[in-house]
C-alpha cells in the first residue's frame, strides 16, 4: 500500500496560479505511473493529467497549455503546476499512483482548489 499526501491547494483568484504536490511513501517509484485527477461537486471524478515512468504526459483538453505534470523519481514525488487558473478549475484534486506490475491504484486524500474572485 502507497500513501499519497497532496497538499498546495487553496484559494486563488482567477488568473492566477498554484502549484500542487504529491509525496509518495514507496522506494519503487520507479514502477508507478503517476496522474492528477479532480472532482468538482455534483460532477465525477475526472483526469486532468498523467505521467508515464519514462515522463510522458497527458492532460486533458480543458487544461492543455495551461497545467504542467513533473516527476521527480529521486524524491519520489510528483507535481502540477496550474496556471491561468478558471473558476472552472475549481475541484478536489487527488493524486495517483498507478503500479504498471500489479495494476493497483492508490490515491492520495485530496486537495481542495477554489478559484474565485
């Protein structure tokens, strides 16, 4: 079992920006791939980005050109940073650990962003 902690989340106006962080507990970062996920309220959870083990991205179209995911494999971390945020953005972000060996996911706790003026 992976633990997940996020944490940067917060209150922003739109426009702005945040930057997301996901500590993981494994020595075997190496085998997960990592993603971004949100649920805004009243809606499902959906993805916003991933990252492969070799650092190959994907996000989602409504965040294209505005979010960046990063994986740092030393310090077995992953983040997103958001720019231009929108009150569209506005979501429980959760981060996940996808193991490509057993195909078992994990997920963090969740982060709350807010974008609101």
């Amino acid at each position: 079992q992976v633990q997940l902690v996020e944490s940067g989340g917060g209150l922003v106006q739109p426009g702005g920006s945040l930057r997301l962080s996901c500590a993981t507990s494994t020595n075997s970062f190496r085998f997960y791939a990592m993603g971004w996920y949100r649920q805004a309220p009243g809606k499902q959870r959906e993805l916003v980005a991933t990252i492969t083990r070799a650092g190959i991205t994907n996000y989602a179209d409504s965040v294209k050109g505005r979010f960046t995911i990063n994986r740092d494999n030393a310090k077995n971390t992953v983040s997103l940073q958001m720019n231009s945020l929108k009150p569209e953005d506005t979501a429980v972000y959760y981060c996940n650990a996808h193991n490509v060996l057993t195909t078992k996911d994990n997920w963090g706790q969740g982060t709350q962003v807010t974008v609101s003026s």
